[in-house]
C-alpha cells in the first residue's frame, strides 16, 4: 500500500517538474524571441 503511494506521489512530481520544465523553456523561447525583436528594431 505505501508502495503504491509513493509511486503515486512520484509520478504526480515527474508531472509537475515536467510542466515547470515546459514553462521554463517556453519563457526562455519568448525571451529570446523579445530581445531578437528588441535588437532589429
């Protein structure tokens, strides 16, 4: 039972960091499209 949790419990934080990774390199993307904008103006 307390096995079944944890791996419960796992799977839910390999979820969250996988979407906070997603974000991150999403935020990184808009960054870099924001400054080459910034630069050809």
């Amino acid at each position: 039972m307390a096995g079944g949790a944890r791996l419960r419990a796992n799977r839910r934080t390999v979820d969250f960091s996988r979407a906070t990774l997603q974000g991150v390199a999403l935020f990184s993307i808009l960054n870099e499209g924001a400054k080459r904008c910034v630069f050809l103006d």
